[in-house]
C-alpha cells in the first residue's frame, strides 16, 4: 500500500533506519520517513534521520518508554501516515514486534507495514570481512526482558553447534560482567584461537572502531566494549586474513580455485 493510498485511512510505518549512516538507509525507509505526517521514536535514531525531517510531526522518547511508544504510535494512525522509527532492522530487537502485540491486545484495526533495515549484525560482517556466510545465531545479552539463565542455555547451545555468533548489547553499566560470563561459557567449546571481531558505531558518521582478535585475548578489549558494540565469534573454520575474519561456507571442500 503507498503511502498516498493510506493516507486517508491512516497507517503505521514501523521502519528500520539501519545502522545510522544516511549511506545505508533503503530508498524504501527514506521515501516513507519524507512523506510521513508524524514520526516516532528513541531521540537517539531520530538524530540520525535528521536530514530527512522537515514539515513532519516529530514526536521524541527515551529507552524505557517503548510499550508508551507503540500506543501512541497506534493511536495516531488511525488518522495519520505514521512512521515508527527503530535502528538497524526493526525486527531485529526493534520495535516492530512489541508494535504487532500491542495492536493485537488492543484489536487495533490500524495498517502496519514493517519497512526493512540494515541490521547491526550486517554492518559489523562488512567491516570484519566475511565472518557470516554460513549458520549463525544472534544472541543479546542484555538480561531486561530475557532471563540470564536462558541467554545461558542459548550461549551453550550456539556453542557447542558450532555456529557463528553475533552478540548484541554486550555490556552497559548495570550489566558489566556479561560479556565476560558469555566468553567463558564459549571458551568451554572453542578454541582459543577463533577469531573474534568487535565493532563499535559500525558505519556511523563518527566512533566507529573495529578490533580483529581472538577468543583468548578478546576480555584484553573488555574496557572497549559497550552498548554501542556488536561481537562477532567465529566457527571451528574461520580465520584471519590481512585482518579480516573469514569463515569458508564450504566451497573449498567442493571445488578447486
């Protein structure tokens, strides 16, 4: 449905923006956020998405007020062309599906439309090289809303799999001892030697950092690790290469090149 089309009956964009660089905003989200009556969303994202606001209602929240949000968000839709705004992918430990179950719970008859994103997970892979190509499981290790005894079972899961694995929100002030705690219980499956890469600000405009290491020396960077940093963990196959993380997804045991 266009943007045209439903504004007169109202709409509810909830749209990944990606990682914050204007460079990596889908043409998609972009045309949505210009043509929006009001949007919504963390100041945070909404101060990278500045150059795209203009005549637009802009309605400004804080981390802790999301289930406010998407009430708010749902209510102006009835109404409006409504873009909710939520980084990397909004599917992705966005907003997109906190959105859905309020409009659910309250048998909202508003249109939703869920507009893609670069995820954080991508844009730290282009940075490190090709570090998922193959299985890989994304974990958070933040412990607000998901219990640390299941964030557990899944480290000990994707571990003992073998999988690649991207760790989102590794570390903030109340919580400073995850990531260590993580790297333990996957050392207990890997070797020291799996390459490891950890981004911060991945293709934003400023504080971007890339570190190429190893699962034994990656807590030597525990102090570089924060909220704004995505971990990357190899599998049994990936390696280093002029600092770049690779893990073959098998064509070498195929073909020759």
């Amino acid at each position: 449905m266009s943007l045209s089309q439903s504004h007169n009956n109202g709409m509810l964009y909830v749209v990944g923006i990606g990682p914050g660089s204007p460079d990596h905003l889908t043409i998609k989200a972009a045309n949505v956020l210009k043509n929006a009556d009001i949007i919504i969303g963390n100041s945070t994202y909404l101060d990278q998405i500045n150059h795209l606001l203009n005549s637009q209602q802009v309605i400004r929240s804080t981390m802790g007020h999301e289930v406010e949000r998407a009430k708010k968000a749902i209510h102006l839709a009835r109404d409006n062309t409504v873009a909710m705004v939520s980084g990397g992918d909004s599917n992705i430990y966005g907003m997109a599906g906190l959105v859905l179950e309020v409009a659910r719970h309250e048998n909202s008859q508003v249109d939703i439309e869920i507009v893609p994103g670069v995820t954080a997970l991508s844009a730290v892979a282009s940075l490190l090289g090709a570090p998922v190509v193959t299985d890989f499981a994304v974990i958070s290790l933040s412990d607000l809303l998901t219990p640390w005894d299941t964030i557990e079972k899944r480290l000990h899961a994707t571990s003992d799999a073998d999988m690649v694995i991207g760790i989102y929100n590794p570390k903030s002030r109340q919580r400073n001892n995850n990531f260590q705690r993580a790297v333990k219980i996957i050392r207990r499956s890997r070797e020291d030697s799996v390459p490891v890469g950890i981004v911060k600000n991945a293709l934003r405009s400023e504080g971007e950092s890339v570190i190429v290491t190893t699962l034994g020396k990656v807590l030597e960077y525990n102090d570089e690790v924060d909220m704004r940093t995505t971990v990357i963990i190899g599998n049994s196959e990936s390696g280093i290469w002029n600092s770049r993380i690779i893990t073959p997804r098998g064509y070498h045991k195929k073909y020759d090149y």
